[in-house]
C-alpha cells in the first residue's frame, strides 16, 4: 500500500514523471488547468501504486510526495 | 504510512522560476538532499553564478553569496578561506563555468580548493535566450550557431571533467546525468560524496551534472530528456573521472 | 610611545593591515605594488592568516568578495592595469555592500602605460571606475606614517559604513623608506556583522549577499539608501591638510607624494613673496569642496598639480564654482613635477598669463 500526493498547483505540466511510472498510473489531467494554467499530473488508480518514487524523483519542481 | 519521499528541508518551499521540465529543479533537490543527509545546513554556505540558475540563493536554504559571471569558485575560495570549517559549494552553469570562469574553475582545481562545485551542463547559455555555450554539442542549433554549430570555426564543445582530471589538486571529479531515474539517483550519490570529501578536507571536487534545457534545445521535456540520454550522453561519458579517496584508500 | 622603524611604504602598508586586524589577502603580482603580496606571503602564515596568489587580478577581488560576505576583514592591493580588471568585482561588493580594503599603487597609463608614479586613476577611483550608481571612500596619503595611519583607519570606515575602501598612493608612496611608527589605535566602535553569510548554525533567519534586483524600484530603492549613506560619509569622513593658506593668495591644490613637491614649491614661492598656500585633500571621495570653498572667497587663485593631465582640477573647479580662477598643471607618464615647475606655473598665473 503507497500513496502520491500531487501538489497540484506546483505542476508545470512537463509530464517527467508520465514517463517513468513503472504501473503507468501518472497521468496528465486533461479536463482541468491549475493556477499556473497547466493540466496537472495527477494518479488515477492509486491502489496500483507501489510507492517507488520514480515520479518524484525526475519531477523538477518537487510537486510529489510519497508515503508507505 | 511514513513519508518515504517529500521535499529536502533544504530546499525552500516556494515555486522555482525554472521553464516546465527543467532538470535544474532536479538538480536543486538533489542537492539540498545531500545537505539534508549530512545534516550540514546551518554550516553551509552556497554561492550562486550567472545563468539560469542565477536565483538559487533564493532556493537553498543555507546562507548564500551571488557571485559575478564565472567568478564563483574565486568567491568560494574568499569563503573558504575565512571559514574554512565550513561547508562551501558553488552551482554554476556552462556558460558561466566552461566559458567565462573556465580560469577561475581551473585554478581553485589545481590549488586543491577545498570546495565543492555543481556544474549544470545542459549546453546552451538559457537566462540570455538560448545562444551556445562552450559545450553545445557539434551541428546543433542555438541562437548564435543558427545553422548548427560548426566546430571549424565555432570550435570544439569542451568536456571539462577530462580537462579537470589533469590537475593534481582535484580530489572527486564526476559526470553524471538526469535523464532517468536511475542516473538522477547515481548524480545524488556523487553530489553527497563531493560533499562527504570536503567535509575530510581532501581538496577539490566537481559533479557535472548533464541537464536538459527543453526550451532552448525546442524539444518537448520528455524528448528533451530522450536527447540528453542519446547524443549528449555520447559526447559526454558518464563516470568518475578522478577519486582521490579510492586511490589513497586503496593504497 | 611605539618604537619608529624604518620601512618601505608597500611593506609599512602591508603591516598596517595587518595590525588593524587584515587576516586574509589576496593578490596578483604588479610592479610597483608587489611587496604588499610579498610581506604578507611571509607574515600571513605566522599569524594564522592567508595570503593567497590567487590566478588573476580579477579572481583576487572575487575572493575579496567571497571573504568581506563571510564576515572577513580581507583587502587587495595592486596597481592601475590590475586595478582596472577589479572594477567588476568592485562593482558587485558596492552593489552588494561589503566592506574590504583596496590598494591601487598608481603607475602611468593607460593601457600597460609605465610602471613610474603617476595619479592618473583619478577619475577611475574617484568618479566610479565599475558599472553603476555608486563611490568608493578613496584616501590618498602622503607619508609613509599616515599610510600606516589611513591603512588601519581604512578598515574602520569600510566596516562602519559598509563600503570598500580605496587606498591610492604611487610608486614613489610604495618605494620609498621612511621612520613609522604602528601605535596601538583605539578602533571605532562597529556594528556586528549581522549580515554576513558565514552560516546560520540553525540559529537565525538565513542572509544572502547579492546585488541583482530585477525590480526597477526595489533596486531604486537601495541605491537611494546606499546614497543616504555616502551623505554621512561625506558629513563624518571628509579629511584635508591645509598648508600657509592662512594668508594665502594663491592655493596650489595637489594630494598624494606630489603634494610633498607642492610644499618645496610654496616655500620657494614665499622666498620670493607670493603668498602661496597648499590645500591637500586626504581623502578623494568625498572630496574636501568646502575647504576650496572657503578659500575662494578670500585668495586670488588655485593651481591643481597633479601627475596626470588634469583629473583632480575638474573636483577643484567644482568647488570653487567660478569664484576664482583654477589653474591646472601636471606632469604625466610617470613624471613627477619639480618644484621649479610648480613654482613657474604659479608665477604664470599671478601674472595672468
């Protein structure tokens, strides 16, 4: 059991850390904008997550937080 | 559930200046995590260049000297020598370290300066818009190499890491990268042993740390990051190019 | 009372440093300067401080940076070619407000020009030789004991007001050997350096020195400060010799080594009755106006002698604001007016010629 947490308005939107999730549950959230106006990355089956810190690793703005 | 990643404390919370997908912001974290580790804030001062990375005095959060184009590892020797039981660590880009302060960069490796440099490498001069650097990369496209960077008469990129190891005085030289997870945790353990060998007074150390510029380089980040892990990684080698302390510790 | 011993103005300059508590220099070699580095090469490691050749005189000045942003007392000597190549470094401890000391031991110019004395850094000293709003306190000795006296006072100043400090003198000043005496002097009292990144120790808020302000304002803003500042300087700081001008009819206006020259000459001239007199200012910026001011009113006229082609006359001019006639004479290159040439160029102007 793991758990990311976005910091959503952080995000700019660069979409790293998409292309490192081992169970491809990051994705970018096309149906909204944060402040900064750009879609967010955000995890959609967080159940899948196995808390390796790839996203959070390769994010350059340190949006992502993860727990165990 | 215990928190097994979050933000060095380091590292300042507030939002960096950096373009979308900017490994400077990695290469910041990376950082302060090794500040973090080795519990050496309150002993740390940070010397910021010119570039890009310019504002990092506002990010690290340790006590910090702005120093003029190129000149930051003379201003970190000023530093060093008034303190020298302090930490003391410059993060300079490639314009502003192979370029204009490649004297400044040679000398406090060759005097053995106790000190420790972070040098971003992404090959192109970003705060001024994109020109070439020294280490811009054969044929590629900057503002001032429009028709790719012709090395008959724009030269040769430098790798600096080979020209470092040359000097007796340095004790760590490193290149690393961060276009995947597993390199941008190898650049951490570098940065924290540059660190480490200053903390044993061993002499100079330098982790290049090959960085994307996807706005400057006109490629989405995560092509960005595909071109930092082909053709950048293959001019520029990955690896330890000087490490005093395996070589005398071996002996 | 000190003992008097007989030393070399470079070396009596490096030991006042020293004295007044100077524990890290930086240097570059440079006739005719290089015995400050020397002196300190020998002397530094004795008393647990550096003294480091550092590759260039632009990595000496950033040192100088690095160690005044610590906290460091620290200063840089070296003459008019390199003095040029630190006004960037010098820039940014001004923009940066950063106390240190700077040593400029003048030969001609310019370009690599000649290595004879010469004052023809005037203008770069004392008008701003770097980019931007700003002035360095500049003092010009005469004598190898007020050398000594300014060198250690110098740290003070650049300490209380957060400013660098340029010490000018020449070659004839750094050469020549004169009996000083190092007495003990009661220092100002100064303000903790609360400012200096030498570590928070997780026990204040951290400090940043900088000089980059992307907002117009915020950068007005702290240079209308560092103004506010040089007023009080100007106020608390400004220093001259007056010589014979109490009766004076004609001021020759000279500073430094040539001001000695200017002595013999209004000597000479009182031989043969003109009533000359000599005002010598001591420190460069802020410059002593009133004094020439003052003078206006009563005396007929001011010779500027300088070892340059007329620098120090524009500040004279200034202040004497058109009351009087302000003449100018000057050797240059590295040549030192006579007194007999000193002496003629007053005659001139008493003749109106």
């Amino acid at each position: 059991m793991a758990k990311v947490t976005f910091r959503e308005d952080r995000c700019k939107g660069c979409e790293l850390c998409t292309t490192v999730c081992p169970k491809h549950i990051v994705q970018m959230a096309k149906d909204r904008l944060n402040k900064k106006g750009f879609h967010p990355a955000e995890v959609v089956k967080q159940e899948e997550c196995i808390g390796c810190a790839f996203c959070a690793t390769i994010c350059p703005d340190t949006v992502i937080e993860v727990e165990k | 559930m215990t928190k097994v990643f979050t933000r060095p404390e380091a590292l300042n919370d507030v939002e960096l200046h950096y373009c979308p997908g900017c490994t400077h912001g990695i290469i910041h974290r990376l950082v302060a995590e090794a500040i973090d580790e080795l519990g050496i804030i309150g002993q740390t001062i940070g010397v910021a260049s010119v570039g890009c990375s310019v504002f990092s005095y506002n990010y690290f959060g340790c006590d910090m000297e702005q120093a003029a184009h190129g000149r930051a590892p003379a201003v970190a020797t000023g530093i060093k020598r008034a303190l020298p039981d302090r930490v003391v660590f410059t993060y300079q880009g490639d314009g502003d370290l192979a370029a204009i302060g490649t004297a400044e960069t040679v000398h406090a490796a060759s005097r053995g300066e106790n000190i420790t440099v972070i040098f971003v490498n992404n090959g192109v001069y970003g705060m001024t818009g994109g020109q070439m650097a020294p280490t811009t990369l054969a044929g590629q496209v900057t503002q001032t190499s429009p028709y790719g960077r012709d090395v008959k008469t724009q030269g040769y990129p430098l790798r600096v890491c080979e020209l470092l190891a040359q000097t007796e005085g340095a004790a760590f030289l490193a290149r690393t990268a961060v276009d995947n997870v597993k390199h941008i945790r190898e650049a951490k353990a570098a940065i924290k042993k540059a660190f480490t060998y200053q903390l044993e007074g061993r002499g100079f150390s330098l982790v290049e740390v090959l960085s994307a510029c996807p706005t400057y380089w006109a490629l989405p980040p995560a092509e960005a990051m595909k071109r930092l892990g082909g053709e950048v990684l293959d001019y520029y080698p990955l690896g330890v190019y000087k490490d005093k302390g395996a070589e005398t510790d071996e002996k | 009372m000190a003992e008097k011993v007989l030393m070399k103005g470079n070396e009596a300059l490096a030991e006042a440093a020293i004295q007044a508590g100077c524990r890290l220099f930086f240097g570059y070699p440079i006739t005719p300067q290089t015995e400050v580095s020397a002196y300190m090469a020998k002397r530094m490691p004795k008393i647990g401080g550096t003294f480091l050749q550092a590759e260039s005189e632009v990595s000496a000045i950033n040192m100088v940076y690095g160690a005044a942003g610590a906290g460091a007392r620290v200063m840089t000597s070296s003459s008019s070619p390199g003095i040029s190549l630190k006004q960037e470094g010098i820039s940014y401890i001004v923009g940066s407000d950063l106390p240190c000391v700077i040593v400029n031991i003048v030969r001609g110019g310019p370009g690599l020009g000649g290595i004879q004395p010469a004052q023809s850094d005037y203008f770069q000293a004392v008008k701003g030789g770097g980019h931007g709003d700003y002035h360095l306190i500049v003092l010009a000795p005469s004598s190898i004991q007020e050398l000594v006296d300014i060198t250690q006072e110098a740290f003070d100043i650049a300490d209380q007001y957060r400013m660098p400090v340029m010490i000018m003198g020449d070659g004839m000043l750094g050469q020549m050997m004169e009996p000083v005496e190092f007495g003990a002097k009661e220092g100002r009292k100064l303000p903790e350096k609360t400012w200096a990144a030498c570590g928070t120790d997780g026990k204040r808020e951290r400090n940043i020195i900088n000089s980059l302000y992307i907002e117009a304002a915020d950068l007005e803003k702290l240079v209308l400060e560092r103004y506010e500042r040089y007023k009080e300087v100007e106020k608390n700081e400004v220093k001259w010799e007056e010589y014979m001008t109490e009766d004076a009819e004609y001021i020759i206006a000279a500073y430094g080594t040539i001001a000695r020259v200017a002595k013999t000459a209004v000597h000479a001239l009182r031989e043969e009755g003109i009533k000359a007199g000599l005002i010598r200012p001591i420190t460069l910026w802020p410059f002593p106006s009133a004094a020439f001011a003052n003078a206006a009113e009563t005396v007929k006229g001011f010779l500027s002698v300088e070892m340059s082609m007329g620098q120090m006359v524009e500040d004279v001019r200034l202040a004497v604001n058109g009351k009087k006639p302000v003449e100018f004479f000057g050797r240059t290159g590295g040549i030192v007016p006579t007194p007999d040439e000193i002496c003629d160029a007053v005659r001139k102007m008493k003749e109106g010629k």
